[in-house]
C-alpha cells in the first residue's frame, strides 16, 4: 500500500511518517493523526471512508501533510452516502492541529447537517492551503471549508467549487 513498508493492506494507513500511497485505501474508520507528523502523497490513489465520521481527524498537535505528484490527482473522498468531512482538524487535545494541503482533492464528502463538508478547521486547528482542490462537498454550514472559533486560512493556491 504505501512505498517502504512491508505490511501492504487496502483498508489502514501509518499514523506517522513518509508515504506515498501504491495503491486506493478504503477506510471503514475515521483515520486519527494523533500528535504525530503525517506526510502523505496519494500517488494518484485515493482514500476512500467507507460508513460515517470524517476520512481524516488531526488532534492533539498533529499534523497532516497532503500533496499527490500525479495527474490525475487522488483524492480524499466518502463512497458511501454516509455523513461526515473529510478532514476534521483539531477540537481535541493539546496544540495546534495543523493540516497542510499541497495537492490532491478533496471531493464527494456530504455533512448536510453538521459542519465542514471538505475541511472543517475548530479552534485549535489550523489549515494551509498551498495547492490541490475542494470541490463537490456538501454540509450544513460551509460545504468546501468551515472554520469554528478560528478567523483565517492561509490560501496560496488552489481551487474551491
């Protein structure tokens, strides 16, 4: 599944680290970077949450780094009509939860009556955009990006629909 490790498996990702994705990873889980650093290239693949929660949760001070150097990109999506963001970043733990977007899509996630259908950043979150796309998610309150208790999102490139 993912370049440089020998456990090779469609339905887990590493909580910390450098990898690149080999293969699409369905989740059935929310995916939890926990204080830890994630660096994480789709390769062109894409990780898929099956059931409801969000595909990813970045607390206690973790951070998640997403980039893809394949065309066409992969993405961070749902395959169920189940509710839930794509990334949650924060409300939870200690520090500042960061997420740093760098390519890829976020895409297909539908939180119709909650909060943040693409990315929803709490208070002690924080979420960079330098690059990819949040396009095609639904929610309650802010279907691309919602911020709760925070004001700012840094955006240096990248495409919202």
């Amino acid at each position: 599944m993912y370049g440089g490790a020998s456990a090779k498996a469609a339905n887990c990702l590493p909580t910390s680290g450098d990898w690149y994705l080999t293969q699409d990873v369905t989740l059935t889980e929310t995916h939890e970077v926990n204080g830890a650093t994630l660096n994480l290239c789709l390769g062109g693949k894409s990780v898929n949450r099956k059931g409801g929660g969000a595909v990813f949760r970045v607390k206690n001070g973790g951070m998640l780094n997403l980039t893809d150097c394949n065309d066409p990109c992969g993405s961070i999506t749902h395959v169920d009509p189940f509710i839930s963001a794509g990334v949650f970043v924060g409300n939870g733990g200690t520090g500042t939860s960061q997420f740093n977007l760098y390519n890829g899509k976020i895409t297909g996630n539908s939180n119709p009556s909650g909060n943040g259908g693409g990315v929803c950043v709490f208070s002690d979150g924080q979420f960079n955009m330098y690059g990819g796309s949040i396009t095609n998610n639904k929610a309650g309150n802010g279907g691309g990006v919602v911020l709760i208790g925070t004001t700012l999102i840094p955006l240096l490139s990248g495409l919202f629909g």
